[in-house]
C-alpha cells in the first residue's frame, strides 16, 4: 500500500497550486465575495491553461482541493462551470454529447445541474417539476431552487417528473432528465444574493413557465432520471470531499502560519493552541485518505456509496471544525484576514450535495443492509 | 428570575419586536438606523448601569443581562452596541472621571466606536485595528503601550466587510496616535473582567433567537413527507441545546454575583453560542445559508464575538488561577 500520489499526479498539484497562489489574488477573491459576482476570467485561464480535465477524475479532485485551499469561492467558481456534466458524459446521446459538452469543454458554455426544488432539498424523490410529453417535445413547468450557475449556464440538465410514480411508494420512478437551454422560451432566472459564504459562485431560482424542450434533448431512458442523479451525486461528493479538504487544508495553512509568526515575534504559544493545530492537521489527514478511498473505488467503476458518503461527510465537517477552530486559534487576527471568509465558506459544505444527515442515513442504511465494504 | 428581572425581560422583548425585529436584515445590511439610536436613548438603555447621580439608570446585574439577553435574540449588534456603550465605554470614562464625556454619550450627542486591539487575542498585528462602530471619537483600547485612549477625528477605515457585528459597521482602521490616555492597561482588563456576566447574557440571547428559529423552523419545513422535527438526530439535538440554554439562563438570571461564576458562565456560553448556532443553521439546509432567513447572521455573530468578547487563553488562565487558586496554565 503507498499513500504518496503518483508522480505525476503530484506533480499536477504542483502546478495548481502554483496557479492558485499566482492567480487567485487577494483583491479579485474579496471583490467577487463582496460583490457576489462570477469571476469568469479565473474559468477563462484554468481552461487556458489546461488546470481542469473532467476526463481525468483524479486530476479534476486535486484541482479542485488545491484551488480551494487558496480560496473557496474562486476555486469553486473555476471548477463548476461542468457542473452536472458526468451525466451527460456516462447516459447523454451522441448528439447531447456534440451539441452540449463539447462547447463546455472548450470554453464556450457553461452548465448547470437542475435538481433541488423550493421546499424540497434532500428528498429529491419528491420534486414538483413537470414535464409533459407533447408530440415531439416535453413541455416543462416548475422551478428549481440553489441551482449553481443558475443565472450564467448557457443550459442546464434537469430532473423533472415525466410520469407519476407507478406505486406511491416508490416516488423516484417516473422521473427523466432533460437538457434545458436558458434560451428556451419561458425559461427564467433569479440571481440569489446574500449567501453567507461561496459568494463568488453563482446561484439562482429556475422559473419553467411552460419551456418547450425538443425529445431528443432527453437524456438516457425516460424513467431513469433518480438513478442517473444519485450515479452522479456519487460521483460529485468526493469532488465536494475535495473542496472541503481544500477548506480545511487553507484553515490549517493560516492556523499554522500565524502560530509560526507569534513564535516568531517572540509571543509565547502554549500547548492549547497547538494541540488544537494538531486536532485539525489530523482530521485533514484523515479525510484526505477518506476520500483518496472513495475515489479510488469510483474511479476505478467500483462506486461505494457508503465510503462515498463516509468521504463527504467528514470531510465538510471538518471543513467546518477546522475554519471554526482556525478562528479561535487566531483569535482577532482572523477576523481581519480572509480566514474569516474560509469560515463562511466552510458551513455549505455540510449542506450541498447531501447534508450531512444524509450522508449518515446511507451510511447507516447501508451498515444495516450488511453492505460493511468486506 | 424575580419580578423585576421578569418586568425588564419583557420590557425589552417588547421594545425589540416593536422596533427591532422588522428591520433586523436591514440592519445587517445597513446598519443601525438613526432613529432606533434615537429610541435605545430615550428608553434609557445607554447608560443603565450608571448610578443615577451620573444620569444613569443604575440597573443591577439581572436587568442589564435581560437588556443584552433580549436584545441579543434579535440582533447581536444591537444588543453589543448597548454592552460597548455601557460595560466598555461608560465604565472606563467613570472610572477615568470623565463626566463630560459620559453625558455626551447618555444624552445621545455623541456615539463612540471601540478599538479593543491589543486586549483582544491575535491583537494589533500591522493589519490595521479592528474597530467596531467607528465614530468621530473612539476609546483604544490598549495603543500607545497598553493604556485605555480617546482619539478624536475619524479614522482611516479599509472598508472591509466584517464577518460579525455588521449592524455596527464593524471594520478594520488605521489609527493615528493622537489620543488622550485615560486609564491604564490594568484598569481596563479589570473592566474587561467585570463584563463576564454581561458577555454571557449576550451569548446565551442570540443562542436563543438562533433557537427559536430553528425550532420554528422544523416545525413547518417537511422533508420525505414528515416536519422535520419528527426525525430524531433534529428533534433529540434541538431539545439538548434547548436544555443547555434554560440551565445558563438559570444561573444567569440567578442572584449569584461573583466573578468567578460569571467567568465560568462566559466561558461556556461562548463555546454552547458557537454551538447552538451551527446547528440552528444547519437544520435550516440551504435556506439557513441565506440573509433572508435570518439565522447565518447568529452563526456569524457567535463566532466573531467569541473572537472579541472571549479570550481563549487568557480568560482561561484567569479561571484556571480562580479555581487553582494560584497562579496556572501557563506553560
């Protein structure tokens, strides 16, 4: 067993990193946060310089925890404009696929993925959103809520209802994806501001007044939406496993920094501080391995949704433990730097993507089921 | 809680959902407007602990806790504005003599900011002062070689956005050394001191009003066809926090008065906000990440409190030598 990354791979952290540092400049990070606007000129350069490879899983997890360690909101805004594109990638058509990502991929559009719904967050299952077959195309009525690029993507790929659920039970059949343009016809879009944290990302209400989207632009079979979204939601909780281990990594590098300087100056550091650096150091080991687990297991087609969910959340809650404790360590020095901002940033972690109560009932179903990853 | 205590409780719990709680998310954004500056005077809440003979209201402990606990459930800005006013500002201008400076504040002709700075942990560090409620004139706390100053002329702010406390317009300034020195360094840890209790009360309200939220909240949002609070990590959470709080609020609003019990509680209380508040939002899911829903500011404040009122380190060196007594912690 090796826990060191291949070579090169390490190497690609390298240059990331380096990137991050270069790029991600402290003015650009606290306007888009203050602002909450899109810094669409970091998507711009990652793309430039090649920093972000969906077709290469492991490079796009590294990616996107060293460019949030450096800074959440921009990290994440440089690596979400694909968002959701895994689904079209493993179930889309031919056409889907020439038509929708190949624009993404070279720098031409951006997409979204539209599943949360007003009222509904985690029980997916039970959105409202309606999709009616009319002839050649489905006529689509509903909203969306939390929609990540929601007011930028150019489209998004959405679950919608094509049918009801065959046995009331059973409310996650009868759902179908679809790929719905933002200049469809009765498509709308609300901007939603004054988020505690990841505010350089862009987040909105989806209005779908009667959207006429044509057949061809269903993805897969019709029916096998909930399916196609929980495959992705597997896939995308180690990448969110990644932004939290960047959150907590860019925690400890502050924590770490400023016990260093007090040292420095001369200012004694007792052991309460620095047992609290350790706690952090630890956890942010520890989820690392989580998650190098989880993606070795999915990268690898041998998706684990327990170690999945294990993976994500702990690694938002120590997202969360390590900005919370970075603040106390450093006390009023934090509240003056951008380690306050990784503090707002770190709470969503435990939110999006499955919340963290979530993540324990798969685990938890999944230990009961005597599915224990012997 | 006697009957006075109670009578302010719900004083204060009327005047701050009359005139606070429909433009508490206007007061994150905005500020404290004029006119609620104007009624926190005339209702006599800038000087409430100063003996009546100095034109205060000479309220003891319980009722000036009631104040910043009622007000804290609201808004954490408000009820600090009325702590820094009373506990930090008014305390050292009396212990200082300073009589024409206090009737300008309790009369309302003059608002005062704060820059703790150096009796704060991770203090003045070349990144500029933290000040809160920047003003004409501030009381610095702690320049100029740790003595307590009033500086005149308004400061050079760096227009940062504050993580807490931003109904005070809380940022980050460059102070210039021309202050006046009005009490030393030692006085103004023992006024520091002094404010354990008041800490607390503000910690333990916006423990509260996050509370409450959340509770109400989990009432009325259904997830998988069932009210959230009938799932049992929310509804057996909700309940410990709960019975966390009424325990502090007990001894609280207790007539207990010393400082050692008042430390304590502080300590705790500031700990239990951090808490409370993360789990209010939590249960909140995305909705809880929105201004709008107004639970994130609590989560904010209670951090960027723990930041400024406690002192992870000294505050527990000075209840590790209360409880030890002798000097402790400190290698």
């Amino acid at each position: 067993m090796d826990f060191d990354l291949p070579e090169e791979l390490d190497e690609y952290r390298k240059k990331v990193r380096e990137f991050a540092i270069r790029e991600f400049r402290p003015e650009l990070a606290e306007k888009s946060d203050r602002d909450e606007s899109y810094p669409d000129e970091i998507r711009k350069k990652t793309l430039k310089e090649g920093l972000v490879d969906f077709s290469n899983p492991w490079k796009t997890m590294i990616a996107i925890e060293e460019m949030c360690r450096v800074d959440p909101g921009l990290g994440i805004s440089a690596t979400v404009p694909y968002f959701g594109a895994e689904v079209l990638m493993l179930h889309g058509s031919d056409y889907l696929r020439e038509k929708y990502l190949s624009r993404v991929a070279g720098g031409n559009a951006i997409m979204g993925l539209g599943v949360t719904e007003p009222g509904g967050g985690s029980d997916v299952a039970g959105l409202k959103t309606n999709a009616r077959k009319e002839g050649n195309k489905y006529i689509v009525n509903g909203s969306k809520m939390f929609i990540t690029n929601g007011t930028i993507a150019d489209f998004f790929v959405m679950l919608v209802r094509t049918s009801p659920p065959d046995d009331p039970k059973k409310r996650h059949h009868g759902l179908s994806v679809l790929v719905v343009e933002r200049n469809f016809k009765g498509f709308d879009s609300n901007h939603l501001t004054g988020k505690l944290g990841v505010r350089a990302t862009n987040t909105a209400e989806l209005i779908l007044n009667n959207v006429e989207v044509p057949e061809e632009n269903l993805v897969g079979e019709e029916g096998k939406g909930f399916y196609y979204i929980m495959e992705f939601f597997n896939i995308s909780r180690v990448f969110v496993a990644a932004q939290s281990i960047g959150i907590a990594q860019g925690a400890l590098d502050r924590a770490s920094a400023y016990l260093i300087s007090e040292e420095s100056k001369g200012h004694f550091v007792g052991e309460e501080r620095k047992f609290k650096l350790a706690e952090i150091a630890t956890r942010v080991e520890a989820s690392r391995l989580l998650m190098y687990k989880a993606a070795s297991y999915l990268f690898n087609y041998r998706p684990n949704p327990m170690i999945t969910s294990m993976a994500k959340g702990y690694a938002s809650e120590t997202a969360s433990f390590a900005a919370e404790t970075a603040m106390e360590i450093t006390g009023s020095h934090g509240l003056k730097t951008d380690l306050e901002r990784l503090f707002r940033d770190s709470k969503i972690m435990e939110i999006w993507e499955g919340t963290s109560e979530v993540e324990k009932i798969v685990i938890s179903r999944m230990m009961m089921k005597g599915d224990k990853n012997e | 809680m006697n009957e006075q205590t109670e009578m302010m409780m719900e004083n204060i719990r009327q005047f701050a959902e009359s005139n606070i709680s429909s433009i508490s998310l206007k007061i994150e954004r905005e500020g404290i407007p004029d006119d609620l500056y104007a009624k926190i005077i005339q209702q006599g809440l800038i000087g409430a602990t100063l003996p009546p003979e100095l034109g205060g209201a000479g309220l003891d402990r319980n009722s000036y806790d009631a104040i910043l606990f009622q007000l804290a459930r609201i808004s954490p800005s408000v009820a600090f504005h009325v702590f820094m006013n009373n506990s930090l500002i008014l305390r050292s201008l009396e212990k200082a003599g300073r009589m024409d400076i206090i009737s300008e504040i309790i009369s309302g002709k003059e608002r005062y900011g704060i820059a703790p700075g150096p009796l704060m942990e991770g203090g003045e560090d070349g990144e500029g002062s933290l000040i809160i409620e920047p003003g004409s004139r501030n009381i610095v706390i702690g320049r100029n070689g740790g003595k307590v100053t009033v500086l005149t002329g308004m400061p050079r702010l760096l227009d940062k956005k504050p993580l807490g406390l931003r109904g005070l317009k809380t940022d980050i300034a460059i102070l210039e050394d021309n202050g006046e020195q009005i009490l030393s360094r030692e006085d103004m840890e023992a006024i520091w001191e002094d404010g354990s209790w008041h800490s607390a009360a503000i910690f333990l309200g916006l423990a509260e009003g996050a509370l409450e939220k959340a509770i109400e909240y989990t009432k009325v949002r259904k997830t998988f066809n069932f009210s959230l609070k009938d799932y049992e990590p929310v509804a057996f959470r909700m309940s410990e926090l709960k019975s966390e709080l009424e325990i502090f609020k007990n001894t609280l609003f207790s007539d207990v008065e010393d400082s050692l019990t008042g430390m304590m509680l502080k300590t705790l209380s500031a700990e239990f906000s951090r808490r409370a508040t993360k789990y209010a939002l939590q249960f909140h899911g995305g909705y809880g990440y929105l201004e709008d829903f107004g639970v994130e500011k609590f989560y904010r404040d209670a951090v960027s409190l723990n930041s400024i009122m406690f002192r992870p380190i000294t505050d527990k060196r000075v209840l590790a030598a209360k409880i030890y007594g002798e000097k402790s912690g400190f290698l």
